[in-house]
C-alpha cells in the first residue's frame, strides 16, 4: 500500500487545485526555519498545531454574543470558529483552493478575542495604550503567547499568519484561502446570530428584512447555501475571487440590521456596564500588582511594557475566568454565596 506522505500530497495539489489555489510547497515558509513534516504539509501542521494550543481549548467559554450564556445551545467563540471553518471549507473544495490552509486560518481566526466577545475588546481598546484589535491579538498569540516546551509560539507559515491578520476590517489577505475566511466570517456571524437571537425572543423570523429574506432565503441553511452560491457563480465568472453583487449587498443589509436590532440591543449587551467594571479593575489591578509567575515567565528576555503584559492576560481570560478573578479580588469573603 502507498504512503500519502507530504511529497505525495504536495504532488496531489498541483493536479488537483485550480490556478487560484495556494500550493502548500510554494509557501513563504515560517518565523524560524524549522525540518518538513515528513507527513503533512506545511499547512495541515499549521491547522493541527492550532488545533491542539490552549488559546483554541479557551474558546469554548468566550462569548460569541450572549454575555456567558447559562443555556446549552447559544453559539460560543468556539462553535462559531467551527460554523466559519466549515463554510470557508465548503467554498474552498468548490472552487479548488487549499482546504488545509484554508481551515487554518478559520480556526486561528478569532484565537485573540477576549473575554465577553466584542463588548471586552471594546473596553480594551479604549484602555489599553495603543488600542486593541483581535485580529492583531490572534497572531500574538501563535506568534508568541502560544508556548510549548519545544518552541515559544506556533511558529506558523507566512500565509495562515497573514489570514488570521486580515480577517477582518478593510485588510486583504495574500491568499484567495485567505479572502474566503472574511466571507465565511460574515455568512457564519449573521446567520447564527440570527439563530440565537430568535431563540432568546430579541427577534421573531417576521423581523428581518423581506427583501434580504426573499433573495437570500427563509430558513438557516438556505441563506448560507445562497450566499455560498453567490461567491462560487461570482468567482466562475470573472475568475477571481468575489461575490455577486446584488447578493453581497443583501448580506450587507442584514448584517446592518443585526448591528441596529441585536448587537446593540439592550437584552443581548445588558450586562456591559458589569463587564467594563470587570474588565476595568482587573487592569488597573494587575498594572499596579504582580501578574501570576506562569504569565510573567513568557517575557523571559524581552522588554515588552507592563501595559502590554496585563492586557495580553486579560486578553486570553474565558468569561468564566474572568469573572472568578474579580470576584476572588474585589467580593469580600463572607459576600460570596
């Protein structure tokens, strides 16, 4: 029997991909040189070792829009990294990119995002000296808070760096691999947003825009396979990649209404004045008093600021945590329950 190993896939790759795909032995290569798997390719090795990190594991208790969400089927940071990995999938095979680059960078995506979602990056950003962005934040972590005994980071190759980094705002990828994640980004966020808000009674399906819904769809599914479609029919097109125009704009709307009527909403964010003073004190606790010894050891040899050693702590908090730090800190013993 054959061994599929690292030559032979890297072979498949030039059969199989299309011109718009990024061939795994074509790579820029990684931070620090370091010996070929001889079984998976640069970008599979790059998928598994995030897969594999602590910052990864963390994402199951942030919050993807409920603040801590109590019930069982409310979307976390974790599921929703999965919802957009399995998209940009399905829209990489279809269009004969590489999938393992591709996933890569949905999983690494939102690997930097702190504790309450949105609503802590925010408070970080206007604290923290110099601002916060997640995206910026998810490649320190594989760059240099991820840390194993063999290597400090993950060590990743330039093209899953540069995805996680152009993700989101007005920066675009080097890769069509990429391109795909902030289009997959998108779809995931607004359709299950949509899901979860229904199911916390913030919308009924009546709600939602009819001329988005009639183009783009009725159900869940519909509207993500729809919106798929648009970039597949869009790319086939004009070979490079995009999505239909009229398509695009729908989903622009409803990602606009979402903003208007749930991520603004009082029901969804109610506890933001909690999470700001949560997050405030905790900042402003650990810039005047020493960070636990297992964080500060990760600055061995470097000059990085005080500021940005407690805010990449706070930072890589789950809600839970967060919130159990504040309470052990600041509720005095014989208040807690």
């Amino acid at each position: 029997m054959d061994i599929c190993d690292r030559l032979a896939q890297e072979k498949r790759e030039e059969i199989y991909l299309s011109p718009l795909g990024a061939r795994s032995k074509d790579s820029g290569g990684r931070l620090h040189e370091e010996p070929a798997c001889p079984l998976r390719t640069i970008y599979q090795r790059d998928r598994d070792r995030i897969l594999h990190s602590k910052s990864f594991r963390r994402l199951k208790h942030k919050t993807q829009v409920f603040i801590a969400p109590d019930k069982d089927h409310y979307r976390t940071r974790l599921t929703h990294t999965l919802e957009v990995a399995q998209i940009a999938r399905t829209i990489a095979r279809a269009l004969g990119l590489n999938e393992d680059l591709t996933e890569a960078i949905a999983l690494g995506h939102d690997l930097g995002h702190t504790p309450f979602g949105h609503s802590g990056e925010t408070v970080l950003n206007r604290i923290h000296k110099g601002g916060f962005r997640h995206n910026e934040q998810s490649l320190r972590v594989v760059d240099f808070l991820e840390h194993s005994p063999r290597r400090r980071g993950l060590n990743l190759s330039q093209e899953v760096r540069d995805g996680i980094l152009n993700h989101s705002g007005d920066q675009q990828a080097m890769t069509n691999e990429g391109r795909v994640i902030k289009y997959a980004d998108r779809i995931a966020y607004i359709n299950h947003d949509i899901d979860d808000a229904i199911r916390a009674h913030i919308l009924v399906k009546e709600d939602l825009p009819k001329d988005c819904i009639s183009l783009l769809g009725e159900t869940h599914s519909d509207r993500i396979e729809r919106l798929i479609l648009g970039i597949l029919t869009y790319t086939r097109d004009h070979n490079v990649l995009g999505m239909e125009e009229d398509i695009y704009e729908a989903m622009m709307e409803l990602r606009k209404f979402m903003f208007s009527r749930v991520y603004h909403n009082p029901l969804a964010k109610g506890d933001e004045n909690k999470i700001n003073k949560i997050i405030v004190d905790l900042y402003d606790y650990y810039l005047h008093e020493d960070l636990p010894e297992s964080h500060k050891g990760l600055y061995e040899g470097r000059n990085d600021s005080k500021e940005d050693m407690v805010c990449d702590y706070i930072a890589g908090m789950t809600d839970r945590f967060a919130i159990s730090t504040w309470t052990d800190l600041f509720v005095p013993e014989n208040w807690k329950g």
